[in-house]
C-alpha cells in the first residue's frame, strides 16, 4: 500500500469521527439542557448562554480537526520522507 492510501484512509477517520463525537455531544448536551430547562424555568437563559458556548466550543474542535485532515490530504507532507528512502 503507498503512503497516500494510508493518507485517504486517516482523512476518512480524523473527518468521520470527529463528525461522529460532535454530534453524540451536541445530542447529549441539548437533552440536558432541555431537562435542565423543564426543571426549572427560571434558569433558562443563564443555561441558553451557556449550552450555546459549548455548542460553538464542540463545533470549533471538529472543524479544526477537518482542517488538519484536508491539509493532510492536499499538501501531504509524508510523501517528501518517502521520496528521500533508499529503493
């Protein structure tokens, strides 16, 4: 297998499971903010302000990570190592 299959299959996984762990945390995070909400009321901007922080927080992790893996994938600063090995 070439370094580049190995590239696309990381991309894939870096992408796909931060999308994943984004969405199981958002999911988590609104049902709580939700329960929260429905016990008491009163609280319910302080909670708003606060969930939607998180919500931005957790987004901002995964599009780092999606930025890493598309840089990875169009510069690809592993195929320079392996043009340098010995054949």
């Amino acid at each position: 297998m070439e370094v580049i299959s190995f590239v696309a299959i990381a991309v894939g996984l870096i992408i796909g499971l931060g999308a994943l762990g984004a969405c199981i945390g958002i999911g988590i995070m609104g049902s709580k903010y939700l329960e929260a909400a429905a016990r008491q009321p009163e609280l319910m901007g302080e909670l708003q302000t606060k969930m939607f922080l998180l919500a931005g927080l957790i987004d901002a992790a995964f599009i780092i990570g999606t930025g890493i893996a598309l840089w990875f994938a169009t510069v690809n600063p592993f195929l320079a190592q392996i043009a340098n090995l010995p054949k």
